[in-house]
C-alpha cells in the first residue's frame, strides 16, 4: 500500500468518521493552547537589576510579573490539559463499530492486518496534527490581536515572548505522535479479519476496594510535606531542592489515579447494590450493565473527577486564604490578605476548573453517544420486544448518576483533603507590641506631633482555624452532577433515532 493510498483511505469515511476527525482535531487545537500558554508563562525572562528587583514591570496581571508565581501559573493551565486529552481519547472511539466494518471491508479487498492498523492510526494522527497546527495559528493570531498595552503601559497577556522555536516544534509534532501511538496501544488487541473484528479481551475479575490505598499514599505524601521540611529545619539542612515538588506531583497523582480507578470499584458496587434491591425494569437493566463493564465510570468520568479534586482543593485553599485575611484584619499582619491577591488568584483557579467541566461533560457526551450508538440494535431490540423508550432513559439516567454520585463525593472529600494536608493548619496571629497612630499618618510621620498620636500598644494572639467551605464544594460538586445530568439529556434525545426497529437489519 504505496503512502498516497494510506492518506486517501485515512481521510475516507462517512460523516461520523468526519465528526470524530473534527472533534479529536478540536481536542487536539485546545490542548496545544493549554500546553503553549503554559510555556510561554514560563519563557518570559526574569530581570536581575542592580537593586535586586527582579518583577517583569511590563506586565499589569501579578502572577506574570513575579517570578515565584509563574510555575503555580503554568501549572494551573497544564491542567487544563487533562479533560481536554481525555475528551480526545473519547472522541477517537465515536463511530468505531462504522470503522470497524471498513477496516474489515478492507480486508476483505486484499490489505493486511498490518496495514490497517497502520491505517487507523494514520486517521488519529493526521486529525491530532491538523489540529495542533490550528492551535498554533489560534495562538499566533491572538498573540497579534491582544498584544494592546494599557495606559500604563503594561500588558495583560504575555504577548511580547514565545517558547523556543524548538520547544513549539515539539509540541506541535509532540501531540499528534503521542496520540498516534497511544492509537496503536490501544489497538493491540484488535485483529480486524475480512468477517469483522475481533477484540481479544480478557476475563477479569471484579474490581476490588484497592485504589483507597493509593488514595491515602497521596493524602500521605500531602501531609508529609511539613513534617519533613521542619525535620529538614531542625537539623539545620536544606531540603532537596526537587523533595517539594515529588511530593505534591506524585501524591496528587497517586490521589487523582487512586479516585479515578476506584470508580471501578463504586460503578459495581452500584450494579450489585440496584441488583440486590431495586425493583423497576429501568434500575435493574442499569445494574447489569454498570456489573458488566464497571471500568466504563473510570474511563468516562476521569476528565470529570480531575477538575472536581483541583476545584476541591481550590476551595481549601480559599479557606486558608481566608483565615489568613481574616489574622491581619485583627492584628494588621498577614498574607496581604487586605487587597485580596491571593483570593483573586484562587478566583481565576476556579475559572479554570469551570472550564475544564465544560470540556469534560463535552467528553462525556461524546463517551455516551458512543455508547448508545454501539449498542443501538440492542436497544431497537429491546424496543421490539415491548419494552417502552422511557424504561431504557431511565436505565441510562441510572447507570450514569450511579456511579457518578458517590464518585463526586468521594473526589470533593479527597480535593479537600488533599489542600488540608498542606494548608489547614490553625493560623496564628499577633503576640506581640507595636506601634499605633491615632491620628493621621501625615502627623504620626511628623516630628513635631509624632509624640503627640504614636502609641505603643500591645496586640493580642489570635488563632483562626480554616473552615469547611461546604458553599464551594457544594458548587463545584453541583456543576460536576450537572454536566452529568446534561449529559443524559443529550443520550435521551438520542435514544429515539438509536432505537428504530430499521436498527435490527444494521450488519
């Protein structure tokens, strides 16, 4: 099969294979953008000047003027890049059981069972690469376009710097490489014969409560983190520069993978729980099927529960922040909680978790569809037989809200957790004498009536202890059941077209 015949078959289909094109090129565009943003944060040069100020003045937003809070900046938009890649993963499988009987009508006209591998891989690549290369086009364009100072002249976006020439070309080929070769893996156990395809899958066990003991390793790991860096301190050494870091990355991973994974565990439990007590056709088709296939939560709410545990542990965080403003408002000494820097940057971290739900329930939807869709002469047969459209809307709705409550809560429970291990500590305050002004600074500077206002005074200690917001986890976990309740809408309006009898003659 010469390459120009590989392209041409790559890019051949019908409209749901044009749909999974588009969708996965778009996933691809908006994880090149997340990615780019992130490294351009961290191109821009720090200055070294001779009074030891190193701010980036050209900027008006903080978090790009000050160096320290640069990395937590690119961190939070790297984060953008985990539902936007999972919604990826889900939009290469729509419309799979159309590409399979292509590939096997392929080889059925002659092609190997190499080279339509190759051929569905190509498909995954070429859609990932058109879409890194509009991501970079989005982010050259919008570079030009908002590159507009304001009256001080600062800028409000980094558009005066770029990552390296080489840094950009890696991303941009980086991606489509990646995706294809994760195609690849994923299609090891696929063997597409000239009859149809065949999926070697093996008989696995129930899944067992195991993922909670990496969801303590991460808690732990969380928690670690100020006992070892004051052990560090009482001995008088200087912690490893890259100890921080490790522990907060590979607890937070271990956390988020032992919640996704665990989702598993919940999904049939779910099954079993509806199997054992529920009565309703509707509740017990949902429960065959989420015992079924219990990985099928994992899988689909992975992006979902990501942006719960980074909106839970923003929420944490707001308290902490919070009980430290709340320490200089009684004793004038804090955070700088008083122009509230902190929490408007706990503000835009929020505004990033919104975001990623919105890309998330967009994966579910794609995740749901495809379902649906896969097994719509299931449905049509079920239909045939009597039973009426409503029961199957609701099994759907059962088998989506099942797992995904307790799911939610346990990601809110361990988000929160995670932000107490290295922020819920009693903050303390005052302790101390200081100087008051009773009048106006102008006279409290002046020698001549210094004397007169200035005071010496003592302030008492306060403690404040950072609070439950149970307002924000209420609303991040009400934002992530909606996009679930979203995303079974769009299912039952689905479930009519996938449900005609005409659906039983589908080879």
């Amino acid at each position: 099969m010469r390459p120009a015949v590989l392209l041409r078959l790559a890019l051949a289909g019908n409209r749901t294979d044009t749909a999974r094109v588009v969708l996965t090129a778009l996933s691809a565009a908006l994880a090149t953008l997340a990615g780019l943003a992130a490294l351009t944060v961290l191109a821009i040069p720090t200055p070294h000047c001779c009074d030891g100020r190193n701010i980036s003045e050209q900027y008006g937003n903080a978090l790009l003027r000050e160096p320290g809070l640069r990395g937590g900046t690119a961190i939070a938009l790297l984060l953008l890049t985990v539902p936007v890649l999972a919604l990826a993963g889900q939009c290469a499988r729509l419309g799979a059981p159309a590409r399979d009987r292509r590939l096997a009508a392929l080889r059925l006209a002659g092609a190997t069972p190499g080279q339509v591998t190759r051929l569905a891989v190509l498909e995954t690549g070429l859609a990932s690469l058109l879409g890194t290369l509009l991501g970079l086009a989005v982010l050259l364009v919008g570079r030009r376009l908002l590159d507009e100072p304001d009256g001080r002249g600062r800028l409000a976006l980094p558009t005066d710097v770029l990552p390296a020439t080489g840094v950009i070309v890696a991303v941009v080929l980086g991606l489509p490489l990646a995706a294809a070769l994760v195609g690849a893996v994923l299609l090891r156990r696929v063997t597409a014969t000239p009859f149809g395809v065949v999926r070697k899958v093996r008989r696995e066990r129930a899944p067992g409560p195991w993922a909670g003991l990496l969801i303590v390793a991460g808690l732990a790991a969380f928690a670690a983190l100020d006992p070892v860096l004051d052990w560090y301190q009482d001995h008088h050494r200087e912690p490893p520069l890259l100890l921080p870091p490790l522990l907060l990355l590979g607890g937070g991973l271990a956390a988020l993978t032992g919640v996704v994974v665990g989702t598993g565990w919940l999904s049939y439990t779910s099954g079993r729980l509806l199997h054992r007590y529920a009565r309703r056709p509707a509740a017990l088709l949902a429960s065959r099927r989420l015992t079924s296939d219990p990985w099928a939560g994992s899988r689909t709410f992975a992006a979902l529960l990501a942006a719960v545990i980074v909106g839970a542990g923003a929420a944490g965080m707001r308290a902490s922040f919070e009980a430290h403003a709340e320490i200089e408002r009684l004793t004038g000494q804090g955070l700088g909680g008083s122009d509230g820097f902190y929490l408007r940057t706990v503000d835009l971290v929020d505004l990033a978790v919104g975001v990623a739900m919105a890309i998330a329930a967009g994966g579910l939807i794609v995740a749901l569809v495809e379902g649906i869709v896969a097994r719509r002469r299931a449905y049509a047969a079920l239909v045939a037989t009597g039973v009426p459209r409503g029961t199957l809307a609701r099994s759907i709705a059962w088998q989506a809200l099942a797992p995904a409550v307790p799911a939610v809560g346990l990601a809110l429970t361990v988000g929160l957790l995670l932000s107490r291990g290295v922020a819920g500590q009693p903050v303390t305050g005052g302790g101390y004498s200081t100087e008051f002004c009773d009048g106006a600074e102008s006279l409290c500077a002046d020698p001549a009536t210094r004397a007169q206002y200035l005071r010496t005074g003592w302030v008492p200690e306060v403690t404040v202890t950072p609070g439950v917001p149970l307002g924000h986890l209420a609303l991040v976990g009400a934002g992530a059941l909606v996009a679930v309740l979203v995303t079974v809408a769009v299912g039952v309006l689905l479930l009519r077209a996938s449900t005609a009898v005409e659906e039983l003659r589908t080879a």
